[in-house]
C-alpha cells in the first residue's frame, strides 16, 4: 500500500502528529500502532495531572488519549492496530506485519517516527544478586495493576526516582500495599517535584538519595534487598548497607528512547538522547523522515510531547506538499553550554523557520536560582531567572526568527546556565 | 513407577542421555527437581562448543568433548537447535608465553583436534580487528562453535519423551536404596523401581553417588558470573576469545553468542552453597577488568543483564563418567567445562553403556529428527507470510526486542515437554531475553501462558513453585 505521512506509533506523539498533519491538509495520513488500542502508554496511567497545559484542566491518561483518539476519528485519520513495523529503508519503504494482513510493505513520502520509550530494566543496571520472581519494572507492575486488575506484591522498595517509580509508590500504597523506600542513585530525584510531594511525602514514603541496591536476596521470589549509601562518584559506601525485607523490587531507573527502527534505517541518533538529531522541522537527518515524542528525547510531561509532535506533523505536511525542501544551505548549530545537556532540535536553517522556535532541553545537575541564558555568537540575547533547574523537568527557551537571521555566517547558538547560586 | 531405567538430573547431560536410551528397548523415567529441563548448569553457562585442545590428552574430559563437538554439528540439524561454528582464539599478551601456546597446540593435536594454529597479533587483529593490542600471539582453532545451551538441552529432552522417555518434574530424589528387586528411589512425590539408575545430578551428584556407593565423591559448586551485551555490540567479535590461563586469571572469555549477543565471562569461584547462583559486586567488576584485557574497550553501556551458574567440579578435575561400584548405577558427574560440548557424547556412551547391561535392543521405530519452534525473526518475508497465513498467531508479536509471536509462545507451551512458566516460555522461544528483558511482554507472555494451560495468572512463576509473579489482593 501507499500514503503520504505514515507515522510509527499512536501513542500520544503519533496521534498529535497525525492530527496536525491532517489539518494541514495532507488526505492521507497513516498511524501504525502495535498494540490493539491507540493512545500508547496512556492507557495504564489513570492518575490525573494530564492535560493542565493543552486543555487547562487535570485530565487522567486515558481520558487526555481519548480527546486526541476522538479528534483523529473525526478528521479520519485512518490506523492500523496490531500491526509491528519491521523494518523501514531509506526511501521509506515500510515492512509491516500483522495477522489481518501478513507480512506487507507501505511505500511512505513522509515518516514520522513516535515510537516512544522503554524502561531500563535492572539488567543495565547491573545490580548484584539474584534473578527471582519479583523484580519489576515500575511501567510493567503499572500495567499489572491498573491494566489486569493484579497485584506484583506487598512489600515494596523502588529503586529509581523516575516518575513512573514515583506514580507506582503511591499507587502500591492505595491498594493496600507496604512500600518501604525510595531509593535513588543521584543526590536528587530524576522525577517532578510535584510527583515527589504528591507520591512519596503525602504517604510518609521515604526518599533516600544517594542510594542504590547492592544486593537482592532470594532465589525464587524477592525476599529482601539490601541498600547502601554512594560515594561521589556513585560507589556503594562499606557498612552503610541497610537489609529490608520485601517481596517486590520496583525500578524507575531511566527511560530510553525505542530508536531500533530508526537505527536500523541508518537515522543519525545522539548518545546523549539515544535519539534522532533532528533540525528546526524536527526531521532527521534522512529527508523526509521526522521525529517527535519520547522517540526524540524524554519528556516530562504529555503536554509537552503533543506539543512538539504537532509541530512535527505540521512539517511532515509541509515536506509532502513540497513546500519545505532541505537545500544546500548551511545549517547553524546549537551549542550546549554550562549545565545543559542536550538541545532538541541540534541545529537550524533559517530559510525554514517560523516566527518563533522553541529549542527544549535539559540541565545535567540541580542548579539553584540559575539563569537560563541564549548566546547568538558572543552576544547574550536572553537571560530568565528561574527559582530552580533540575534533571527532572524539562526546559525550554524560545527563539525569534528575526534575532537568527541577524546572526553572523559561522556564528553559532548557545544556550547555558548562569550565576546558579552555591 | 517400574522402569527400567532412572536418570537423575534434566539438564544437558541428562537429556542427552535420554535421548539416547530411546534409541533402545528400554523404559525410563527422567526425574529432575525443577519445574523444566535445563535449569542448573545447563541454563548458566557460555553456550560454547569447545575445540577440544584444553583437556590433557588421555583424559575423559578429552576424549567426550573432542567427539561431542565432531558431533554438534549434525545434531544441531537433526534436532533443529542454533550451532554455529565461529572458531575460538586464545591470546597471548606475552612473547615469554609462546611454550603455553604450543603446549595447546600440542593437546590439541594429541587430542585430534583439527586446523590449530599459532598466529602472530596482527594477523589475529586482520580476523579481529576489536582485539587488544597488547595481544602478541594466539592459538586459533577453526573447529571451536556456540550453541544455544537451552534448545540443545530442551530439543533433546522433547526428543527423548517422543520417543518414550517420561519425564518427572518438581521431583527431587530424596533416597536410593539398592534392593533385590532394582534400585527403589524415593522423591518427595512418587517412588520408583529401576534396574539401572544414571546419576546425571550437576552440582549434587555427589549426593545422589553417595546416597549408593561407599566410595564416596564430592563435587564443589563452583561459581561462574557473566555479563551478557545487546546484540548492537555482538558483533564486537566473531570467534570466541579465551586468554591463556595464568596471564590474568583463569578463563573469562569473550564471544558472540549464537543469537548474536556478546557474552563476557565466568569467574571461577567455589562456594559451599549449591543454590548460589547469585551474581556479586566483586564478580561483575572483576568480569569488566578482565575480560576487557582481550578486546579494545568493553561496551559497559550495553551489559542487558548479568547472571551466575554454578560448574560441578569433581574432586580429581576428570569427568566421572560409567558404572559406579555398584552394578547397575552410573555416574555422568563432575560434568563442568566442557560439560556442553561433551554432553552428546556423554549420552551416546552411557546410554550404550546401559543398554548392554540391559541387554536391550534398538528400537526400529525411533525418531531421531525433530523440529524446532518456527522463528518468525529470522525466516524471509516469504517464509514470515507462509506462517502467517498457516496462523495468524505468527505475525502478533509479543516481544518486540526479540520480535517473538504469540504462536512461537503458544508452539512452545503446546510441543512435547511444553513450558509451563515465563523462564520456560523465555528459554524456548527467547521472549523476554533481549533488550528491555521482558518488560514489555512479561504480562502477555504470562496471559497466553494463562489462557493455553487453562489456570488462573497468579498460579503462574518464573521458574516453578515458590517463584509465583503476582500475589493476591489482600483484603483490606
């Protein structure tokens, strides 16, 4: 089969994507999802806080899916469920596979890659001790209970102050579970502050940072796990070990964009991000092919990922009407500076931007009333206070097409993080 | 149960020996303590087909891995499990170590072990462009291979209950009295009688020995951790890497698995408990440090997950393998490395052996072929549309990073010998063993699994009773 904007995944970044496509005008927009419903990972999370930004009311994840799902029946965007994605080449040739259909291939103009994230599991982390039953990522012990209606265990330590680790601690703890304590590697928690009040504070959960597990006792089923203080350079600290009993190890410890497809396809991926570098449009560097959601990079909030994946659908558009071609004009670079990570998009081309682009990122430390800072070559051009900066929360700043195109040739842009307090 | 025959143990040596006792007249009974075959050693090692030029010439250990190795390849087809023959190299990071070098050589060719070379560093580096530089010399031996350790173990068993051999699970031999009658052995289930018994106990057939013979043996558990890669970096190297023994510790190689993994490991350490099959702080680390002396740089990044097994280690470092004092009993302990490249060989020796005491005759209707689990991964797109249209359980995937369907699951839980838990479903069909290492597809996997044995999810585990996934609510 053939269509003009095949996007891979309808989870929340592909339904925005297919939707803002569609409005642009585009007659056939394609989503192909895995699963059997459309909405993604949205699905499983039925605690609210979805949806203050984009709809300015607290939504649960299902219902904040379900406005886009409805929204993208309406203007027909046409889905294809239970269907896996194979493998795709460079000329956007897409090889499928589902039961309805077998094996068949979709010749694309434009792709939009929204697959999404995974968890890491304990695997990567290379924890000690033993493989029982009983070890879960927060993610699958979120599906278990509010997907099957089970229950993972009763007694439980998270590892991993991710959001998800945080969200399951006071999910655990209304359906009558014990959870003992948050342990985090960092000297500060990976997940949003309000997360940390509303999940762990409210129910007396304790944090414990700069913490990690080193061992995992029981063979068939998790009977205890010890935890130990980290030195600066996140080594176990001897004799800081604390044994506590449980039978569930929950782990909220990073999540990784699902960028096989994308490098199998020979899309050039950061090792910062594990995703696409994408420019202003958010395409990648194979023409043609865009990226947006959790796919891109981690996001905290939905909000957010609807966000740029609406804007990535309205650039696939504009590249099937023919309108937004890459030329050979040089692209200017976006710099990381002091405390800034990674920059979403890596670089710009003038000739396409719109009045404003928003540039997302995120810091790589606490920083305390720090001053996020845009340098055009060596000239300050923004400078916002913020009360605080953490690893957690994604930032943003916003540029305007008129400052870049006074920029110099060989200039370049530069986004740090100033005069933190110590 | 009256049969003829009693095997101890499920694991590679058991089963192989099962195996090959079908081939005859000869009613047997497999009896193993786990939930599944191929849950100790077998399921916890470095899934390498060894050469055959490290064992002293003369030796058991010798003589079975040499011919079980002749045979991998040709067992690998008719039984339809993953061999591939990629070669192994030991390296040398030092010119003074050129006598140990030859040293191999030597056994192996006394072993008869065939195409061994010495190379210098750079022709080794032109094969293996990711091996240190440090490396001075190696010994290459084209005929070393990887199996996959689980489908090797598993397509011989499953063949073994085609063709007769029934197996006992979650039974664990707790007495083996010698009476007019035959051997009775008691288990915390049923009790059997048997004319022959075959010890084939891993890490306790010194329990199983001793609960018979008054010459007694002790096998030490010896430990070895492992680090296992995404299969982004499997293709770090192509031959299996060894370092000479002594340069920097005993034995952690490195090598691509046969589902194109990069494996790291073991350490070698004893410990008294059996069941300590736990991975260690110190292990892992050491892991890193030493087997990253024969490559450029290890991909830590990459590790998806670590895990430990446990090597029966006999007293006097040769096999046991053959009749015992007592007439009628047989060992196959002691069985470590190279344990997996012996165990065909093992089989077809005891299972003669055991044969003739029971002057039994070969069967004429044995099956020795057998056929594995489509994998929808690896066939062509026309092979993927002929399964799918066959059943259209083959095109919905259940584990993405291993791109595993629900009908391999359902294959696997259906076939002869069929997995009943997660572990067993994983080691079949490799659901949950790549990347995200089944957080995705653990709660379908386990639905499925559910649905086909027709029990309800929380009654389902990991790797048998005890290891149950999901607990009951609690009433609150």
């Amino acid at each position: 089969m053939k269509t003009k904007i095949a996007i891979i995944g309808g989870g929340p970044a592909g339904l925005a994507a297919a939707i803002a496509a569609k409005e642009a005008g585009v007659e056939e927009v394609l989503i192909i999802e895995r699963d059997r419903v459309l909405g993604g990972i949205l699905n499983q999370c039925i605690h609210n806080g979805f949806g203050l930004h984009t709809f300015k009311e607290e939504l649960t994840g299902p219902e904040y899916a379900a406005r886009f799902i409805e929204k993208a029946k309406e203007l027909n965007v046409e889905a294809l469920l239970n269907t896996i994605v194979i493998d795709i080449s460079r000329d956007k040739v897409i090889t499928a596979m589902s039961a309805e259909k077998g094996v068949f291939t979709i010749e694309a103009e434009a792709i939009v890659l929204a697959m999404g994230c995974r968890e890491r599991p304990r695997g990567a982390l290379n924890t000690p001790g033993y493989r029982p039953a009983g070890i879960y990522s927060a993610g699958t012990a979120q599906r278990y209970v509010n997907i099957e209606g089970k229950m993972p265990g009763h007694d439980v330590v998270i590892l991993g102050s991710g959001d998800i680790g945080l969200i399951m601690a006071r999910r655990m703890t209304l359906e009558g579970a014990k959870v003992h304590a948050v342990a985090e590697l960092m000297p500060y928690s990976g997940g949003l502050k309000r997360n940390i009040v509303q999940c762990l504070d409210d129910f007396d959960i304790p944090l414990k940072l700069s913490t990690t597990v080193v061992d995992i006792a029981g063979k068939d089923r998790v009977e205890s796990v010890t935890l130990a203080k980290v030195d600066a350079k996140n080594k176990p600290i001897p004799g800081t070990e604390e044994i506590i009993k449980c039978d569930t190890l929950l782990l909220s410890c990073g999540l990784l964009p699902e960028n096989e497809l994308s490098s199998q396809m020979g899309v050039d991926l950061s090792p910062i991000t594990g995703g696409p570098r994408v420019d202003e449009s958010l395409e990648t560097d194979i023409d043609g092919v865009f990226a947006c959601g959790n796919v891109l990079h981690v996001h905290d909030l939905v909000d957010y990922v609807s966000k740029e994946a609406t804007e990535a659908g309205e650039h696939a558009a504009e590249f099937v009407k023919g309108a937004s071609k890459r030329d050979s004009e040089a692209a200017i670079g976006i710099e990381t500076g002091n405390g800034v990570r990674y920059t979403v998009p890596v670089c710009i081309r003038k000739s396409r931007l719109r009045d404003l682009l928003t540039v997302r990122f995120r810091v790589g430390n606490v920083y305390k009333d720090p001053e996020i800072c845009v340098y055009l070559g060596d000239k300050c051009i923004q400078r916002r206070k913020k009360q605080i900066c953490a690893p957690g929360e994604m930032e943003q700043v916003i540029l305007k097409k008129t400052d870049i195109e006074a920029m110099n040739s060989g200039e370049t842009i530069r986004i740090a993080i100033e005069n933190e307090s110590k | 149960m009256k049969v003829n025959t009693v095997i101890i143990g499920a694991g590679v040596v058991g089963s192989s020996i099962a195996r090959e006792l079908s081939r005859f007249d000869v009613s047997i009974a497999v009896l193993e303590r786990a939930s599944d075959v191929c849950e100790g050693t077998s399921k916890a090692n470095s899934g390498i087909v060894h050469a055959g030029f490290d064992a002293v010439p003369g030796t058991k250990k010798a003589y079975f891995n040499v011919r079980g190795s002749k045979k991998m390849e040709a067992l690998s087809k008719e039984l339809d499990f993953a061999y591939r023959r990629n070669g192994s190299i030991v390296l040398s990071f030092n010119k003074e170590d050129r006598p140990k070098l030859e040293e191999l050589l030597k056994r192996g060719e006394a072993n008869g072990v065939e195409g061994l070379k010495i190379l210098s560093g750079d022709e080794i580096r032109k094969m293996e462009p990711n091996i240190s530089d440090e490396v001075v010399e190696a010994l290459y031996a084209p005929t070393g291979g990887i199996v996959c350790p689980f489908n090797l173990t598993i397509a011989m068993a499953e063949n073994a209950s085609v063709n007769g051999a029934k197996f006992f699970f979650n039974t664990e031999v707790t007495g083996i009295e010698k009476t007019s009658e035959g051997f009775k052995i008691t288990t915390n289930g049923e009790e059997f009688l048997a004319d022959t018994v075959i010890n084939a106990a891993g890490v306790y057939a010194d329990r199983i020995h001793n609960m018979v013979c008054s010459d007694k043996i002790k096998i030490t558990a010896r430990k070895g951790e492992y680090c296992l890669y995404d299969k982004k970096v499997g293709g770090t190297v192509s031959s299996t890497i060894f370092q000479l023994p002594g340069a920097y510790g005993k034995g952690v190689l490195v090598t691509p698995t046969v589902h194109g993994n990069l494996l790291i490991g073991p350490t070698a350490t004893d410990t008294e408990d059996k069941e300590a099959v736990n991975t260690t702080a110190v292990g892992l680390d050491s892991l890193q440090a030493t087997g990253g002396k024969s490559i450029k740089a290890v991909p830590f990044r990459s590790v998806i997950t670590s895990f430990a097994g446990l090597r029966a280690h006999p007293e006097g470092d040769d096999f046991i393998i053959g009749e015992s004092t007592v007439p009628g009993f047989f060992d196959a302990a002691g069985i470590e490395s190279p344990g997996l490249s012996a165990a065909p060989a093992i089989g077809e020796f005891l299972a003669g052996e055991v044969a003739k005491k029971l002057s039994a005759k070969e069967k004429s209707d044995f099956k020795a072929a057998r056929k594995g689990i489509p994998n929808v991964a690896l066939a062509s797109p026309e092979e993927k549309q002929r399964l799918v249209k066959e059943n259209p359980m083959y095109a919905n995937v259940i584990c993405r990073c291993e791109l595993v369907t629900e009908g391999e699951i359902v294959d696997a839980i259906k076939r002869p010998l069929g997995a009943t838990t997660l572990d067993g479903v994983k080691r079949r069909t490799r659901a949950g063993m790549g990347r995200c290492q089944a957080g995705f597809c653990s709660p379908k996997t386990l639905e499925i699994l559910a649905r086909e044995l027709n029990v309800p999810i929380e009654s389902l585990t990991k790797h048998g009773p005890g290891s149950e996934f999901l607990s009951p609510h609690k009433s609150v």
